[in-house]
C-alpha cells in the first residue's frame, strides 16, 4: 500500500485505475492523505494434494466434534468448560488420525476418513475424556473392549450389595458409550454416538433381589439411548444397545467423580474392531485438488 500527501495526478481522488484502488485516508497527526491499493490479478486456491490431505483430516475429526460436543466440551481435566475442552480433543484427535492416516493408507486404519463434504461421524479410535479418576474396586470400566461396563456384587443378591459395590456418591456418575452403525447395509461407515449416564439411586428398597429385568432400576438414567444389562455370577454389566447392527465401535465408560468439590473424569477411548470406512486411499481422492479462481468456486 502507497501514500501520498499530494494525491493523485493534480487532487485526491477516490476509485480504482487498473489494479489500483484510490482512497483518501489520514495520517497520524490527522492530516489527509491519499491512498493506494493494489489488487491482485488473479485469486486462486492451489488444493495441492497436501493441502486436500490436512483438509480431510481436520474434516474427520470436526465431524467428530459435532457428534460428541455434549460430552467433550467438559471431559478433558485441566482445561475450562467449553472451546477449549474442545480443542484439546481436536489437538489430540487431529494427530491420531493423521498418523493413521499416514500409516495405514490403504487398510488397517482404525479411523474411517470422511470424504469430501461428506457430513456424519465416522468409527475411530477416539480420545473422549481425559483424567485421572478411579472406579470403586468392584466396578470395572468399559474402556475400547467389549466386555462393557460391569459391578461385581460377590456373593451379595440385593440392591443395598448393589448399591455397596457401586461405591459412588448420587452426585456421582459413569457414562457408557458406545457407536454402532445407523443399519447392517451401511455402505459410507457412518455411525450413531450413544451415551448413557447412570447414577444409583438414593431411596432403593435394601432387600430387593437383583435381577436382569431389575438392574437398570436402581439407577436414574439420562442419555440418548438405554443400555442392555445382563446378570452372572453375581456380575451385573451394562452393554451397548447394539440391536441388529455390525458395529464397529465397542463400549467405553467416563466416571464423573468429585475431587475437592469439582468433578474428574477417567481416560477413556474409543474402541474399533476391524477397519473402519473409509481409508486415506479411499477418500483423499474425493478431494479436489488444482488452482481454481475465486468466481468458480474457489477459496480465498
């Protein structure tokens, strides 16, 4: 950018000659002066091939981020509520899927790519939740396998044994989730997010006989879906609401407990069996790549 104090040829003047823009601006003392700027001839955007690879993988994982927002916005411990929860599951994220992709172009991935404007989450190996809190001795948490969420009574049958090896305050929670594909005869790889937050409830009837049909009703549950619940051995466990589906993702739990008043969470990931669609070779190129100018639908 150019300027003057005389002006242009005889005066100020304003508009554009050629590829340069006139203007009439004001110095730092607030004097009037003239100024100049020169547009560029041509605006393209070069979509290297590279460029299209980082656009896929930040595509990937922003599709992610659409799904899962009810829960990683507050899952990372150490980082506030909100963005940048967010953006720690998009630095951590971002990197393993591009390392994937990278690695695995043409099979063994374990993150399913999107394609070029495809909406919709794909099946990968997620980081979902960060921390260092700790189940009860009885309780173990689902973690990528597929044996989901389980509470071992021992030899206890009744809601107050329960109660007893879930060992967690009412204000204290675990999520099961888990992804599954929307029908057997998906094609595209995309799958649902389900989640289901259980806490044990405070007026159980002690004596109760835990049962199958009865488990689930010793917690308050809230989520978007429900899970199944089997009983052996004393074992009660919670499994993803899979139904007719070949899924591609396995249960992961989040403890949700209380540490000097604010809430810590687990290290949980997301599980996959397989490989997930799409692979690198698969989508990349459904990315455009080549210059295109800015009036045919380039970027700026």
């Amino acid at each position: 950018m150019a300027k003057s104090k005389n002006g242009g040829t005889r005066a100020y003047i304003r508009g554009r000659i050629g590829s340069d823009v006139y203007s009439v601006g004001k110095n730092g003392k607030g004097e009037r002066q003239q100024v100049v700027r020169s547009l560029a001839e041509m605006v393209s955007n070069p979509r290297t091939e590279s460029q299209m690879f980082g656009r896929m993988i930040m595509s990937t994982t922003m599709q992610a981020v659409s799904a899962m927002a009810m829960i990683i916005d507050h899952s990372f411990d150490g980082f506030p509520k909100g963005q940048p929860s967010i953006s720690e599951f998009i630095r951590q994220n971002y990197a393993l899927i591009k390392a994937d992709a990278l690695a695995h172009a043409a099979s063994g991935n374990k993150f399913g790519l999107n394609k070029y404007q495809e909406k919709g989450l794909k099946a990968g190996k997620y980081v979902i939740s960060q921390g260092h809190a700790v189940a009860p001795a009885a309780v173990t948490l689902a973690n990528g396998a597929g044996d989901g969420l389980a509470v071992d009574m021992g030899a206890g049958t009744t809601y107050a044994d329960l109660k007893a090896a879930w060992g967690l305050e009412p204000d204290e929670f675990i999520t099961l989730i888990w992804v599954d594909e929307a029908s057997t005869y998906t094609t595209d790889g995309k799958v649902s997010f389900n989640f289901c937050r259980l806490s044990i409830k405070e007026n159980l009837t002690p004596a109760t006989v835990v049962t199958a049909a009865n488990a689930l009703d010793a917690f308050d549950l809230d989520g978007n879906a429900v899970p199944h619940v089997s009983l052996s051995d004393g074992k009660v466990s919670f499994l993803g609401a899979y139904g007719e589906s070949t899924f591609l993702g396995f249960d992961t739990s989040i403890i949700s407990r209380k540490e000097n008043g604010v809430y810590i969470h687990n290290t949980a990931t997301i599980g996959v069996a397989g490989s997930p669609k799409f692979a690198s070779d698969d989508a990349l190129p459904t990315y455009p790549t080549g210059a295109e100018t800015f009036l045919n639908g380039g970027d700026l």
